[in-house]
C-alpha cells in the first residue's frame, strides 16, 4: 500500500542517512551510505524486473479468475501490487493510461481505475455462465447409455 507522503518520507530518509555517515565517519561514512542507497535502490529494481518478467509469461490483460481479482483488489493498491495478484498485464483501455482491463476466459472482465499510480476505483462485468467454455475432460463426448443399469436392462 501506498503511504501517505511517501516520496517526502523517502527523501528524508535519504538526507538523514547520508548526513548520519558524514557525522559518523566522515568521508568514509558518507561512501558507506552512499553504497547502500545505490545498494537499495538495485535491489528495487530487481523486484521490479522480476515481477514483470514473471507476467511477460502469460497472455496480455488474461486472468484465472476476475471474481479472485476483484476480491483482492483494493483501494490505494499500486500498480506493482496488482500486477502480483493478477499474473499479468492489464490492456490498457485509454491513451491516458490510467484505465486498465483483464479478462477470463469466461468472458468475464474487470477495469481497474488508477490515479497517481494507485487504484482509485474498479468495475468488474459478468456473464451469464452460458458461454463458458468447458474444460478439456468435460468437452470430449461420452456415451453413459453402455455403462447405465438402465440400458443394460433395456
């Protein structure tokens, strides 16, 4: 979830511990916090490009299930965040970029709305079930009438 003044926060955080270093060590000090920004911010990036190269995977703005999505949505959610419920990449529905669509394979959907890089609201739109596909096992045809009791006796 996104705190509240988060780039203030980190930009403090910052500042004290480059100046903690200075006052510490000197120089020394100051490269030692230096080294474990660029440290941390390296590891940022990683998860970053972790994280999408694991949805790059799958299909474009495809989901399991939109009612799983839609329950582990929530507000003030970050891109990042959603990206790890859903295992994919949404389609992007305006050249804004701020409304996002994923789709299951029941024809289901849902349109996340983000603003300043958070979900500010969502929609999800469901079938009736009668256009569902049907799994592999279920589709391929079987002929009960030989096994039943009852066309046995027949």
């Amino acid at each position: 979830m996104k705190v509240p003044f988060q780039r203030t926060i980190n930009a403090v955080l910052t500042a004290s511990a480059l100046l903690a270093g200075w006052w510490s060590f000197g120089w020394a000090g100051l490269v030692l916090a230096i080294t474990v920004l660029v440290f941390w911010a390296i590891l940022q990036f990683n998860r970053a490009s972790r994280q999408l190269r694991n949805v790059a995977d799958r299909p474009k703005g495809m989901v399991d299930s939109v009612v799983t999505l839609q329950s582990k949505l929530a507000h003030g959610m970050t891109m990042a965040e959603v990206l790890a419920i859903s295992n994919s990449l949404g389609q992007r529905m305006n050249e804004r970029g701020n409304e996002w669509l994923w789709r299951d394979s029941y024809g289901n959907q849902i349109v996340v709305t983000f603003r300043r890089g958070s979900v500010e609201r969502w929609s999800a739109t469901r079938t009736d079930g009668q256009n569902a596909p049907t799994s592999s096992r279920q589709a391929a045809p079987q002929d009960n009438k030989a096994h039943s009791p009852i066309a046995a006796a027949a």
